[in-house]
C-alpha cells in the first residue's frame, strides 16, 4: 500500500467535504474582501494593490471575456442596495441564487465562475439564506434560480441546474 493509499485509508468519512467546506468558505471571504476594497478604491479613484478598480489584471488578455468593467469572478451581492446599484450600472448581469446547502448549487458553481471569467456580463451571487428579502424579490422560490438582467430589467428566468449552453444563449440575447 503506498503513502497516499495509507492517508486516504486512515481519513474520516466527511473530512473531504468538511475541508471543502472550509477552503470555499475561505475562498469566499477572500473575494468579498478583494471586491470591498476595489469598491471603496472606485470612490476614491484607485483601490488596494495599486491597480485601477476597472482593471480585473487581465486587460490586455483578449480571451479574458468580458469588457475591462466588467468583473471577471462572480460578485457577492451583500445588500439589496448593492444589487441595485450592480444592476443599474452594467448592460447584462446573470444573478445565481443559491444556498450553501444546495447540491445542485455548488455543482453550478464551477459554471458559474467560468461565466463570470469568460462573458460580457456581470455574474452576481445572491445567498438566498443571507438574504431573504432580495430572493423573494427575485422570485426565488427553488434554488438555484438563474435571473438575466439586460439595462436594468430582468428578460429571462431559470430554476434549477442549468447546462453552460443555456447561460450563455440567455446572456448573449441580454448582451445583443
């Protein structure tokens, strides 16, 4: 039996999804603090790191997707205002409402991401248990529940598991 066999003999039933659990929770807190201080940077005209709050680092990256405005990772909406204000100031925004809980959430997530990375729209994340008010408001009765917004409206509703194919259709219809 090799080392790696022996260390996957000897692990728990769960530590992989209680380690997975911990490194996306991780991850996550990462972001919101990397997208607060781009957005307290906006106000001032500059953010942490030196580098413009409009400049995700892939600029210069024709395969980067989306517009240099435009985020390249999904953006944890934290407030109603915020979604506002997310939706009032780009053209298209695919909104993922999900739940830590949700299988069929986090089997979404890598799609989700690849979206954010690889489109022209912004992609938002809605916690429907963080924020309640705003699920009901986006008519997220089953999660997930994709909402594709175009210049401030919402023209296209999916619940469930989506495949990338249909994402992509509804943001390019929002984009067009």
């Amino acid at each position: 039996m090799s080392e790696a066999d022996r260390s996957d003999a000897d692990r728990e039933p769960g530590d992989e999804e209680r380690s997975g659990r911990s490194e996306r929770e991780r991850i996550r807190e990462r972001k919101r603090r990397e997208l607060r201080e781009r957005l307290e940077g906006e106000g001032t005209g500059e953010s942490a790191g030196g580098v413009d709050a409009a400049d995700d680092g892939d600029a210069g990256d024709p395969d980067a997707g989306a517009d240099p405005g435009t985020p390249t990772a999904p953006v944890e909406v934290e407030s109603v205002e915020a979604f506002q204000r997310l939706v009032a100031d780009h053209d298209a925004v695919l909104v993922d409402c999900y739940a830590d809980w949700c299988g069929p959430c986090r089997m979404m997530e890598p799609t989700v991401e690849s979206l954010a990375a690889e489109t022209d729209a912004v992609v938002a994340t809605v916690d429907v248990d963080a924020l309640p008010e705003l699920a009901q408001r986006l008519g997220a009765r089953g999660v997930p529940t994709f909402v594709v917004y175009a210049n401030g409206e919402p023209v296209d509703r999916f619940v469930g598991a989506q495949d990338r194919t249909t994402l992509e259709t509804a943001i390019a219809n929002a984009v067009a």
